[in-house]
C-alpha cells in the first residue's frame, strides 16, 4: 500500500510540472517555432505568456531594443499574431529532425525579419531534413524543474541541435570578466547554454554549431573564448566581413568531402575558442593562416558533434552546399546507429581506435 502511494505521489509530482512542447507558426511563411505549454493551458495562452514575459523581463530590455524589430512593436511591446498551432510529437519519418538554435527575436518573424533562419530551413530540408526552431529564451515561462523537463522532451524528439550565429556570449558563462565582448545579454545566454550543454550531454543526437553556435558548444563543453582576435591575437581584419583560406584536416568526417586541404571560407566574427592540440574533448580540424592561427573547425572525439567558425549557411556554392549536406548526412548516419545497437558500438570503436 506504501508503495502504490509513494507512486502515485511521484505521478502527481510530475505531472505538476509538465511542461509539454508544441510547434506555432506566426504566419505561412514564418519558421516553426517549438514554446512549451503547461498544465491547463491552452496554446494560445502559453503563447501570449511568452510574449508577456518578453516584453515585461527587465534583463531582456536590450534584445528588444534591436533596430532590426522596432517597427514589429505596438507601444513599446513586441506584437505577434496568433497564426497556427500544432502538437510536437515523434518524428513518423525517417528524415533526421534538426532544432535550430536561435538567438534573437526577428527569427519568430517571416523574412525580411527572419530571414536568417528561413535561409537555415530551406538549405536543410534541400538536403533531406525536418527543421524546427527553438526560441530565444525558450524557457522564460518555466520554473527551473519544468525548464530541464522540458529539454529533456526535446532532446528526446530531435537527431541533431544546430546553434547559430549571432553576438557575443556573456564571458561570465566560461568563468571570465568582460573586456571586448559586444552586446552580452546574460539572460538569453545562460538559457541558450542550458539547451546547448543538455543536448550534448544526453550524448544522442549529433551537434553542430556556426560561428557563436561553435562558440557555444565550446562554452558548454566547458572551454572558454578570446574575447577579441584582432587586440589579443594580432589576428587579420578579414574576419571582421570577408573571405580567407583555411587549412581543414581531411582525415575528420566533415572535410573528408573535398579534394584539398586550403579551404576558401567566408568570416564575420572578432571571437575565436581556446581548444589545446590533444584535448580530451575536440580535434581542431580547421585554423585559419593567421600568425597565430584561429581554430575555424572542431570535431568532437566522441563522433557526436562539428562545429565551424565561419558560415556555410552564407556560402551559395559548391563548398556551403557540401558542408550543410554533410551535416545532414552524418545526422542521418547517426540516426540509424542509434537503432541499431551493434552499428552504434562499431561507430564509436571507430571514433576510439
């Protein structure tokens, strides 16, 4: 009798704090957004709580004042429309299902506001995925309990996390003071951080990440960054807006693809990570030819995961178009290793020898 109560006080506990995910889309042509829904509410309910909550946090005051969404405002508040709802279950198909991780808020919007994003789906589902999006300050109507509930579910429903681009991280995040980090908002950072670093610990879906998205994995695996390249490291203007050679290392998976070792890659970025040669975690498999040369690529050791400094998503070539393929591929490649136990055990052996 004991322990059929204790089971149903268990039960009633987490149903509590239930928080499950569902999928809005503002208008045709805006991304698929994943917001958590709570006990006893409605869509439309948990969506306006989020946008509450946005417009009334004091510490997300900058991520709103953006110039790139003042005229999506009514009286200083971030306005939106109610557009669709849908229920986020398991994936039915065998595409590999990405969560694209975001961090600003015109990526809620359709382009020209999210054009970032809309450019990210498109060249994924080109190349054989399902993509969804995960907001910036996904958790901001959660406690904590149902915040790591509620990324435990999507960790589950997703085969690959890809982080993207955007502003600096908070240097408070890798245990260091601010000196030439640009426009830091702690608050959406430590959200973005808690996803990012629960998606790659569960060690089940594969993670990719372009320029802050390779910084934030960096961070979440617990590395830290240089805060400006070009003051600290003597490092080339051309990452700043411009294109420049790498060398990438063909024996990893990702470089694999080409026929050379001098890649031409694209650059908008003034951060880079700090990754030692022999680290447990990463293989730096790309550095620019700087004198002290910047990491552009890390590969992690335990196969799950590529991340890049530059933008592929940006490149409308032969070298873009590989890379973001390959990214699919090796979701995909993942995937059907995770169902079938005896092909995971030789990938990973495969990684190790």
């Amino acid at each position: 009798m004991k322990n059929i109560i204790l089971l149903i006080l268990v039960c009633w506990q987490f149903a509590l704090y239930a928080a499950e995910p569902f999928i809005w889309k503002q208008t045709p042509d805006s991304a698929p957004v994943i917001l958590p829904r709570k006990d006893n509410q409605t869509y439309e309910e948990a969506l306006k709580e989020y946008f509450q909550k946005v417009n009334e946090t004091p510490s997300l005051a900058d991520l709103l004042n953006r110039d790139d969404i003042q005229n999506l405002k009514v009286r200083d508040n971030l306005a939106f429309k109610k557009g669709t709802f849908q229920e986020l279950s398991s994936s039915s198909n065998q595409k590999p299902r990405f969560i694209v991780v975001t961090n600003e808020l015109r990526e809620l919007y359709a382009p020209p506001h999210g054009v970032k994003v809309a450019r990210i789906i498109k060249r994924l589902e080109a190349v054989g995925a399902e993509v969804l999006v995960l907001p910036v300050v996904h958790d901001l109507t959660l406690n904590a309990k149902e915040s790591k509930e509620f990324r435990d579910k999507l960790v589950n429903l997703f085969d690959a996390q890809l982080i993207m681009g955007g502003n600096d991280i908070d240097p408070y995040l890798y245990g260091e003071k601010t000196t030439y980090a640009k426009s830091v908002i702690r608050r959406r950072d430590v959200s973005e951080l808690k996803f990012v670093r629960q998606f790659i610990e569960s060690k089940k879906g594969m993670n990719f990440g372009i320029c802050r998205g390779h910084q934030m994995c960096a961070v979440a695996n617990h590395k830290k960054l240089i805060q400006d390249i070009q003051i600290v490291e003597g490092a080339s203007e051309v990452h700043l807006n411009g294109d420049h050679l790498i060398d990438a290392d063909r024996s990893s998976e990702i470089f694999s693809i080409f026929d050379k070792d001098k890649i031409l890659v694209n650059s908008l970025h003034h951060q880079s990570v700090i990754v030692p040669e022999g680290d447990s975690v990463y293989k730096i498999i790309a550095t620019s030819l700087d004198k002290n040369p910047i990491v552009e690529g890390l590969e992690f050791r335990n196969g799950l995961g590529v991340t890049l400094q530059f933008h592929p998503e940006l490149m409308f070539n032969e070298t873009g178009d590989k890379i973001l393929k390959k990214f699919v591929d090796m979701a995909i490649k993942n995937k059907q290793a995770r169902a079938n136990p005896a092909l995971c055990g030789k990938l990973m052996k495969s990684f190790f020898n």
